[in-house]
C-alpha cells in the first residue's frame, strides 16, 4: 500500500510553529522538553544560562513529540561534542542522532489515534484499501517506521497532519499528497539557532 511510506523527513530548520501545543494533553510535557534542549543548546554554546537565544529557543513551540525531544536532547550534545569544531553541521550530527532515536523510542499510538484513523480513512476513499487492513498494515510496520510516520509528532501537529489529510483530494501520486501534508511539520522538529 502506497499510503505506508517511512520515507517522511524528520528534520528541518527554523523555529517551529504548530498552533499551541499547551491545549493538548502533552502540552506540558512538550513544552518541558523544549526547554531542556534549549538548556542543551545553551551548554553547548559555552554560555549557560546567559545564552542569548535562550528565549527565542524557549518560545519556539517544535511539531516533536517531547519523547522525541528528549531523546535528542540526550543524543544531539555527546555527538556534537564529540565531533569537535571541526566536526559535520548540526543537522548532519541531528540526523544521526535520529536514526538511533527512531529505533528506541516509544510511541504512544493512542495519542496519535486521530492522525492514523484520517490516514486509514483517505486510504479507505483514495486507494480503496479497507480501514480494518490499512490499520493491520500500520500495526505491522517496524517500530522505527511508525516512529518516524507518527511518533516524532506532537499532538498539535498530528492533529493538523490529520486535518490535512482530511480535506486534500485524493491524487494519482498518494504518496505526495501525504508528504505534503507532514512536509511543513518535518521541517520543524528542532528549533537551532
């Protein structure tokens, strides 16, 4: 089925934007995270506290889950430390750090319970795939695959994913019009200066 793909970009640069994250019950925890990686960022600057983009990294709301957010906080500063001044740029140390990320993370599949019924149901009218088979098909993927599809995302952001997917026609290339709808969110996971 065209509709499962794991082939999504999960990186992206600029501070991230997804509506309000505090309204959905992991707000907090998302909020929470952001702060501990902007903690990490400020560490790595050599300037602590005093970091001067300290608030702007604070006031960035990602489209990451906060499991996903901690997981790089505890990934992204050893690499980036260990790489040196010399070393690859921040999001070639990001994007290994996620890949080791994707293949440990837990996924709370209940909270992305709306984005996989909108996914199932534009397969459903789109594809003619049956709901009860494209939900068996998720179910089967690898656990980095459905970390990468819906685990990295917050609730805020599944929920405009899922709107998204809603409301698009369905088109001759499925597999693009999905990526479009994820694509905005991909590209801003983590907020760098």
């Amino acid at each position: 089925m065209r509709a499962l793909r794991a082939s999504l970009v999960v990186l992206g640069a600029g501070a991230a934007a997804c509506g309000g994250p505090a309204s959905y019950p992991d707000g907090n925890a998302v909020i929470a995270a952001q702060a501990e990686w902007c903690k990490a960022l400020a560490k790595l600057s050599g300037a602590g506290d005093g970091w001067d983009s300290m608030a702007t990294c604070k006031a960035a709301l990602p489209t990451s889950s906060a499991g996903y957010l901690r997981a790089m906080t505890k990934c992204f500063p050893d690499r980036r430390r260990a790489a040196g001044d010399g070393g690859p740029d921040n999001w070639r140390i990001a994007g290994e750090c996620r890949d080791e990320v994707l293949v440990r993370m837990k996924i709370d599949e209940a909270a992305a319970q709306e984005f996989l019924d909108a996914h199932c149901d534009r397969a459903a009218r789109c594809e003619k795939v049956a709901t009860p088979d494209c939900m068996a098909a998720l179910r089967k993927l690898e656990s980095s695959q459905r970390a990468q599809l819906f685990g990295v995302y917050n609730g805020a952001s599944l929920h405009t994913m899922a709107g998204c997917i809603k409301s698009t026609s369905c088109s001759t290339d499925e597999d693009a019009a999905q990526d479009a709808c994820a694509k905005p969110l991909a590209d801003k996971l983590l907020w760098f200066p």
